[in-house]
C-alpha cells in the first residue's frame, strides 16, 4: 500500500504549524487551534510510520 502523505510531511506540517502557533498577535484561542492541529499531524505521522514498519514486516 502506498501512503500519498508521508510520515515526514506531517512532521513538517506539525513543526509548521507549531511556529504558527507561536507567532506574536494571533489570539490565544487561534493558538490552542493551531497547537492542536500541529498535534493531530504528529500523531498522523506516528501513525504512518507504524503502518509503514508493519508493511515492511510482511513482505
């Protein structure tokens, strides 16, 4: 099976939104979001890398 989103690409996501979450003047709720989101694609990438070493072990 292959993943059109790598687990890389969501860690860059996540490293990307992180730096948004973090800008000066956005609000604190626009932060929370933004973390969360940042958060969501860390554990989407766990995910694939789960997926992709299970894969790997039944070849």
């Amino acid at each position: 099976m292959k993943n059109n989103l790598a687990a890389e690409q969501c860690r860059r996501f996540a490293d990307d939104y992180k730096a948004k979450a973090r800008e000066p003047g956005i609000s604190p709720k626009r932060s929370r979001i933004l973390t969360n989101i940042a958060r969501s694609f860390s554990a989407l990438a766990s995910q694939l890398e789960i997926l992709a070493i299970d894969e790997a072990a039944r070849l």
